[in-house]
C-alpha cells in the first residue's frame, strides 16, 4: 500500500520557482535581493543547519513581503494492491488500518 499526500518534502524548488526575481515561475513578480540571497543559500547550503538558517530568512522575507496567500490541499490517495482488502479512509483521507486485511 502507498498513501500519498504529501507534496513538498524539501523547500528548494517551490520557493526558489515562485519566489526567486529570476524564475520564471515568479508570478508574483517579487524582486527581493535578501529573498533571492537567502533562497541561494538555502539551495547550495551543505548542512541541515545553513539551509535552516537560510529558510528561516526565507520565511522571514516572505512574512514581511506578503506577496500573496496560497492554500493547497492534495487530494487523498491511496494505491493498494489486489489482496489488501477493507480500506478505509478517514475524513482527511488517510487510511484507518482497523479493518484491513490481506489474502494470498
């Protein structure tokens, strides 16, 4: 079974294609020179500690900035294969293991 609903995992390239001056995907049209440095040095940072303390300016940027709201909510999935039977999903979409069963 596969459950996904998860679809950032690492901040690089969402925030770096939305909110750098030279991405194409900035629609915003944000051109922020401490954004793009701290958005550079989140990317090429060598340690959880330098890309953490390149984000958090990141985050600070943006709070101050306000260039827009966004709301995502993936849809639910989930892939099961032919013998896992009785899924269920919560109302947030995750799946209740109580009530699963396999067969073969």
């Amino acid at each position: 079974m596969m459950v996904h609903g998860v679809t950032i995992q690492d901040p690089d390239h969402s925030l770096w294609s939305s909110f750098h001056s030279t991405s194409k995907g900035n629609i915003v049209g944000i051109d922020d020179p401490d954004l793009d440095a701290a958005l550079d040095a989140g990317r090429v940072g060598t340690t959880v500690d330098e890309r953490k303390a390149a984000y958090d300016i990141v985050q600070e940027r943006l709070a101050e900035l306000t260039p827009g709201a966004w709301y995502v909510r993936p849809a639910p999935a989930v892939l099961i294969g032919d013998d896992v039977h009785g899924v269920r999903l919560s109302g947030l979409g995750a799946p209740i293991p109580d009530g699963m069963w396999l067969t073969g």
